[in-house]
C-alpha cells in the first residue's frame, strides 16, 4: 500500500469522525432523541423533557468531553461498578504501553526501519508516492547490526508489558477484595445453586433438598427455592406486559390516536378495545400456564439453596456433597437478576447436544468468514484486480479511485462483515449451557476475541487457502519463519483497519446509529412518546475483544511497523472519552461479575507477547542475525512462567472469595440490625420472575397472586 492510499483512508475515516462527533453534539439536545443519547439519565430521573425551541440546540457544544473526562474512578465504580472500571482498566493498559512503545518506536526504530537500503530509500521529495514497507522492518538488510536496536526493542516492551500485567492484576485483585468488603449484603453470598438432586418415589423435589441440607448442614441451611420451567409462562408475561403498558398510555393520554389500521390491508379498529381484547386473551393463556407450571411435572432437579453465612455456602459449595460425585452438584449461584431462567426449561441431552452444535457451528463460521478475508485481500492487489476484471482497468487507474480501493474499501468490508459475529456467538453462548447472563457475556466475549485474532490476523496473515493455513499449524517449528514473512507484509493493511474500525467505529459509538436508526423508525408506530424504553448494557463481549485485538495488533507491530503506534494512540484516546460518557450517559449495569472480564484481559496480552516474541525469533532468523534470535529464546519461556505465577497469585481470588475475607464479612453482619430484613428477603430472592405476582387489566384479579404458593416452592 502507498502512503497515497493510506492518507486518503484517514482523510475518509476523519471526515466521518468530525460527521459524527458534529451530529452528536446536536441531536443529543433534541428531546425527541433523549431516549437514543441519555437513556440512562431518563430512566433515573437525573434529566426531564424540555419542549420548545432553544438556539442552543442546533449549536454543537463540547460540554460533554469535559464531564466525560473529569469522571473519576471511584464515580465510575458506585455508578456502574468494577465491571466498567476493568473495562477502561483495559483501555488505560493500552495507552501505557502504546505510549512507552510509541516513545521507542517512533523516535528510535522508525528512524533505523528509514534508514535502511534494502527495498528504497525514502523519497521525502514525493513522500506519497512512497510505499509503506520502506517504514517498517523489511527495509533494513539482512546481517544489519541496526537490527540490534529492534532486539532492544522487544526486550524494553516485553519488561514493561509484564510489569503493569502484574501491577493491573494486583491492583484489581484489591479493587475486587474492596468491593466486596464494602457492598451490602447481597443475595448470591449466601447462595449456592445445586443440581441433579436426587428425588425418592413418592417424594418431591424440595422435600429431598430440605432433608438433606437439614441433615448435613443444619447450622447454616436458611431456606430453598426450587426452579420451575417456566419458559413459555415467561413469554406470555412479556407479552402482557407489553401490550397493558400500551393500554395505560392509551388511557392516560388526553389526546390519544384512538384509532389505526391493522395489519397492511386491515380495518380501522378502537385501539383500547383491540387491545384489552388481547390482554384478556393473553390472561386466559396465563391462568392455564399456571396450572400446568404448579405441577410437580414442571419441577426441575435444580434449587438455589440459602445459608445463614457466606462461609456456610461457600462451604457447602466446595464440598462434594455426596458419595456420588454426579448427584447433588453445586455451584456459585449468580445474582438474582443475573441467573438466565431459560437454561433450566431445557433438558440434560439437550444442553449436552447444544455444546457440540456450539462448536460446529464455531468453525462452519469461522470457515466461512475466509471468505470476505480472501475478497478484502484481493481489493489491496490492484495487479490482481486488474487480472480478475480487465474491465475495471480504465477506472483502477484513476488515482483516487485506486487509492479508496486499497486504502479504505478492505477494512470496511471487513468491518461490516464483523459486525454480525458477536450477536451470533452471544445466541450460541446462550445454549451453551450456562446459568447466568454474565457468564454468557464472558463465555460471547472469549469466543468473539479468538475469532478475531483468527480471522482477522491470521487469516489476513497468511491470506490463502483454508489447507495453507492448516498446513502451517500442523508444521510448529516453521511457524516463527513463516510468520516474519508475512506479518510485516500485512502491516499497510492493519494499519487502516485500525483508522477505519477503530477511529470510525468507536466514533459511531458516541453518535448510536443503529439506536437511532431503530428510534427513527420505531417512533411513527409508537402509541404516545413517553413509552417505555429498556436502558441498555454496554455490550462487553463486543467491545472489550475490540480493545484486545488492538492491543494485540500494537503489541506485535510496535517492531515491525512502528508506524501504526500513533493511529492506535488516536483511537485510545477516542475510546477512553467516549465510553466514559457512555457509562455516565447511556448504559446501566445489567450484572456485576466484580472484575472477573480481567483474566481474559490479562490472557489476551500474554498471547500477544508470546506471539510478537516469535515473530521476532522468525524475523532475527531471516534477517541473518542468528544471534539476536537465539537471545530472543528464552523471553517466551520467561513469558509463560510470569503468567504460570500470576495465575497461581491472583486467579483464585477472581474464582472465590478467600475464607478470611468471608468470615471477617459474617462476624461484621452479626451486628448488622439490618440482616433480620435481608435474610426475610433472601428466602424469595430467587424466585423466577414468571412465579411473582402480576397486576394487568382490573378483570385480572387472579394474576395479582403469585402463580405459585411458597409453599411448594420453599422451606
């Protein structure tokens, strides 16, 4: 790629970011886009509705930067948690080591990767129509002693990238100790979930959990709650819920659209009759739901069991219960708003089945993306091009034409194609076979990371065949030489995609376009403007694989290309202020997983140490300096065995609380003259939502009861 193609994908992709920072500075003051921008705000009631005109309003204004960056961390803690706080952890970890590599990059290697002979000198006199590699590694000559400064090079990042590794996972470790010290009591201390119980003939499900834990866990068992499949119950709830909030509004609005047509061809009907019908149909579904759901058939071998103490269900939890280790099954139970009730309506075989559909389905897509990889590599070869479709000769020599295809045109495709992966591998963690939605999201995020680095590095890498990339796994030792060809070859690339996914990406966060496409498109069918909006969660297993991957490329090009330093330096620096203002302004936390996104975090980069660490083995190998890449050696061991270390220092304390931070927590609550409430409260906190009381239209009087008597659910 030409520094000509190059430039004009970051004059493209800087034109859209001032686009969207300019119309995000003016809609965000448009009151008909509130529920698009601030969310979060409206639904905590921090912001009302303004009508009438105002000049300001169509004035863009950069009073948001400045609260986005006086956000402190401890704010970004009790307002969004030690999730959000792990997250721009990653982003700040980033920046660190992005600015200690850019200081050597840019103003040691650069200079030396310039100075070499081995493709061309630099032209300064037409620096466009230079081509990038004469920026990177591959223009310095083989046997050159200025290489020795590369060897430097990844010695200094590899220290420091270790250093603030270790730094982070103490720190955070702490910041996980404190946050646990310093919330409330919550229901998932004292709370195990346990599985495959084994029930007596004649004996229901909480009969058998009530006299077993009473039995061997007499002095701290509290109370139980069995789980109900309730799958179609939950669906039916949604429904009429959705369709009563309607009517409400409907009633409560002076001047209400009192009639539409339905359907596309349909009559006009009387909207609050059509849709009290409905609800009462809805209802009547309900009632005989719930009569099939009480039933013992409808009981799953699965209960949330409650301890009186966090150590005596952190006991009963690590424990085998019984002499048969695949009976009375125990694990950490999850917050109540956190536990994914649709997992307990599928069978065993089915979840079983789930998790080898899972992993089909894994690689059919990670197969199938070769796909738009090979179309992407094609569009950065003109002579290529040319060859394929001698029509488009005439056009691809018009120079800006040429420039967007090479420069701009791949990362985009490549963009828009990776757009569709993480809700898919989000739906194939949902049947995977997990309880709770953060375990999804960790489980979504892992998956969306690895695919990434695999078809978006590798693949682009070693851009060929699907057996050319099998061949190349199935020969290790030649893996570090094959790698030092083709990475710095792909360098040009990288680097736009960072200016395209990265600096455009990240700004069309801040502006919301999907959101506000789905607002402007939703709001003509609304019933009145005040109906209810669900505020999101900032989708992690989106967004933190996004800053990994990045971090990835950093970490691996910072020798190579140290060109691309500066564009991921921009692109840090849009994300640390634009998802600031994201925590403040638009999400609200769904879960608290307590900063357990960090081993993920914590992985990714030693993988990318590892990985730079080889290609510089490779690179020191084909540049003749087989000194250099035998010293290079032992720095993957040394690697390995700070990560062994780290994982044995702190990695338990993300899986567990330690005993003497649960104790010293329980000996604190016995003077808690609050605790006699919460433990009245814990022995329904796992109710299933479906099970809880519901109040819709007024000939609904049967739904204000609980759809299941505590009893047949509790001790």
């Amino acid at each position: 790629m030409l520094v000509s193609a190059l430039l004009t994908s970051v004059g493209i992709n800087s034109g859209l970011c001032v686009l969207f920072f300019t119309l995000y500075s003016i809609l965000r003051k448009q009151p008909t886009y509130y529920d698009v921008y601030i969310p979060r705000l409206l639904a905590e009631g921090n912001f009302k509705r303004r009508s009438g005109f105002n000049l300001d309003r169509i004035i863009p204004s950069p009073g948001w930067l400045k609260r986005a960056w006086k956000l402190s961390e401890d704010d970004l803690l009790s307002s969004s948690g030690l999730d959000a706080v792990v997250f721009m952890r990653a982003i700040t970890f980033c920046l660190r080591v992005f600015l200690f590599a850019g200081v050597i990059g840019i103003f040691v290697l650069l200079p030396v990767n310039c100075t070499g002979d081995s493709l061309n000198n630099v032209d300064f006199g037409n620096l466009t129509n230079n081509s990038l590699d004469v920026f990177s590694i591959s223009n310095l000559s083989s046997g050159s002693k200025r290489l020795w400064a590369h060897f430097c090079a990844v010695y200094l990042v590899t220290a420091f990238v270790c250093y603030l590794l270790y730094y982070e996972y103490k720190n955070i470790t702490r910041k996980r100790i404190d946050f646990f010290g310093s919330t409330k009591p919550q229901p998932h201390q004292f709370t195990i979930l346990v599985r495959s119980i084994p029930v007596p003939a004649g004996s229901s499900v909480s009969e058998s959990v009530e006299r077993f834990f009473l039995e061997y866990h007499a002095s701290t068992y509290l109370s139980h709650m069995v789980v109900h499949r309730t799958s179609k119950l939950q669906s039916l709830i949604k429904d009429a819920t959705k369709l009563y909030n309607r009517l409400t509004h409907l009633q409560s609005d002076p001047n209400p659209q009192k009639y539409r047509q339905v359907g596309l061809f349909g009559h006009k009907v009387d909207l609050v009759d059509h849709y009290e019908k409905k609800l009462e149909h809805i209802e009547e579904n309900m009632r005989l739901e719930r009569s099939e759901v009480s039933s013992a058939a409808e009981e799953v071998r699965a209960a949330f069991v409650s301890f009186k103490s966090r150590y005596g269900a952190a006991v009963a939890f690590h424990m085998q219960q019984s002499t048969n280790p695949t009976e009375w099954v125990t694990e950490q139970a999850p917050e109540p708003h956190d536990v994914y009730w649709p997992f307990f309506s599928s069978s065993f075989m089915r979840r079983w089945l789930s998790k080898i559909v899972v992993i089909v389905a894994c690689i059919f897509l990670t197969i199938l993306f070769l796909i738009p990889v090979l179309v992407v590599q094609g569009l950065t070869n003109l002579d290529e091009l040319e060859i394929l479709f001698p029509f488009l000769k005439s056009i691809l020599t018009i120079t800006f034409v040429s420039q967007v295809i090479t420069g701009y045109l791949p990362s985009l495709i490549l963009l828009l194609f990776l757009k569709i992966v993480p809700p898919i591998m989000e739906f194939l963690s949902s049947i995977q076979g997990y309880i709770c939605l953060s375990d999804i999201q960790k489980s979504a995020c892992n998956k969306v990371l690895w695919f990434t680095v695999w078809n978006i590095f590798f693949a682009t890498v070693f851009s060929g065949s699907v057996l050319n990339q099998i061949s190349i796994l199935l020969e290790p030792k030649n893996i570090p030489a094959k790698l030092a060809v083709a990475v710095p070859a792909q360098a040009s690339f990288f680097i736009a995609y960072v200016v395209t996914s990265g600096w455009t990406g990240t700004s069309s966060e801040l502006f919301r376009i999907l959101p506000l496409i789905c607002s402007l498109l939703r709001k003509p069918f609304s019933c009145c403007r005040d109906e209810e909006f669900e505020v999101p969660s900032i989708p992690y297993h989106k967004d933190l694989p996004k800053v990994l991957f990045f971090g990835l490329l950093g970490i691996t090009y910072f020798f190579l290309a140290p060109l691309i330093l500066p564009f991921l330096l921009v692109y840090l620096c849009l994300a640390y202020i634009i998802y600031r203002h994201q925590f403040i302004n638009v999400y609200a936390p769904k879960y608290e997983t307590a900063g357990k996104f960090w081993p993920i975090v914590h992985n990714s980069m030693i993988f990318s140490l590892v990985l730079m660490q080889a290609i510089a083995v490779g690179i020191f190998a084909l540049k003749k300096l087989s000194v250099a890449s035998t010293l290079v050696f032992p720095l993957p061991v040394l690697t390995l065995l700070f990560n062994e270390y780290c994982r044995k220092r702190f990695l338990p304390n993300f899986i567990a609380h330690p005993a003497e931070v649960l104790i010293k927590r329980d000996r604190e609550d016995r003077h808690d003259p609050t605790m006699t409430e919460f433990y009245q409260n814990l022995v329904t906190a796992y109710q299933d939502p479906a099970l809880l009381p519901t109040q819709f239209s007024a000939n609904a009087n049967s739904l204000r009861s609980p759809l299941i008597s505590s009893a047949d659910a509790q001790h």
